[in-house]
C-alpha cells in the first residue's frame, strides 16, 4: 500500500495499485449530507476506474486497530481472488 496516493484529481489515504484497492479513512465529517455527497463523486470516479474504495471510520482505526486491520485484509484477500478469477478466465 502506498500512502497519499495521488489519483487524478484526488488523493487516496492508502492505495495497492496491483489489486487496485483503496483505503479510506474518514472522520464524523464524512457522513454528514454534503460530504457524503462528494464522497459519492469520488467513489463514482474511482469505480469507474476498477478502484474499489474501502471506507473506514478514524474511531474504528483507533479504538479497534486489529479489527480494521482485518477489514482491510479481507478486502484484499477478495480483490486478489477477484483478479486471480478474472485473469484465469481471460486465459482460456
């Protein structure tokens, strides 16, 4: 993952370009109506892009550090079988 990942006109917290997966850290602000609707714009952008987005609430990072951790691992672990099954497919 890197950190700060520029991605066109937006900065991802955390990006895996080879499972083309993002992380995203979110304070309170996040879900109030106007941000949840620029976030959508975003999100949009991005999976137009084949990036998913992986939202995490800042509280969850520090008061459960292990359990987004596993979140994060899990997401990877999906997109990773994703691309396996995809790249299979297009081979035969």
């Amino acid at each position: 993952f890197r950190r700060q990942h520029p991605m066109g006109k937006y900065i991802l917290d955390f990006y895996c370009a080879s499972l083309k997966l993002a992380v995203e850290l979110s304070g309170g602000e996040h879900f109030e109506p106007a941000h949840l609707a620029r976030d959508k714009v975003r999100i949009d952008w991005f999976t137009a892009k084949g990036i998913e987005t992986l939202h995490i609430r800042n509280a969850d990072v520090l008061e459960n550090t292990s359990g987004a951790v596993e979140t994060i691992l899990q997401a990877a672990l999906k997109r990773k079988k994703m691309i396996v099954t995809k790249t299979a497919e297009a081979a035969s």
